[in-house]
C-alpha cells in the first residue's frame, strides 16, 4: 500500500487504511485480516495478500493457503 486509503466496508462503515507499520491511536485494541488480490502488482500478480491489522499496527504478509491463484483459485485458460 503506498498511503493513506478511505474505503468502505459492507457493513458501510468508513475505514481509513494506512502503510503497513503505522499506527492509529483510535486502533490501538483493533484487529483483523483484509485479503487483497491485486493481479495488476508485477511482484504480487499471482499471489493473494493478507493485511493484518494486530493492537491497531498493520502488516502486510503472503497467503499461502491461497497462493498461487492458479491452479488454487482458478484453472488455467486454455491454449
């Protein structure tokens, strides 16, 4: 990630992610896990990223139980 990102959530709840390493003094005693494909990353196309969010510090690591996309994911296109 490289900055600060407003998005939505389904509940509509606004969340304000940041660089994996900062930290949020209001995130203090949060956590969770945010999964990311971004098949347009040259370094991370085929592989699914976890953001881990531990006493509001988020980190960014790989997914292995979901990685590589293909064939985890996905089949091959054919040809």
């Amino acid at each position: 990630m490289s900055g600060s990102t407003d998005c939505w959530t389904a509940a509509g709840f606004p969340v304000r992610l940041r660089k994996a390493g900062e930290r949020e003094a209001w995130g203090v005693g949060s956590y969770g896990l945010l999964h990311v494909r971004d098949d347009e990353a040259a370094e991370h196309g085929s592989e699914v990223r976890v953001l881990r969010m531990v006493r509001g510090e988020v980190s960014e690591h790989a997914e292995p139980l979901l990685s590589p996309c293909m064939p985890v994911l996905e089949d091959p296109f054919p040809g």
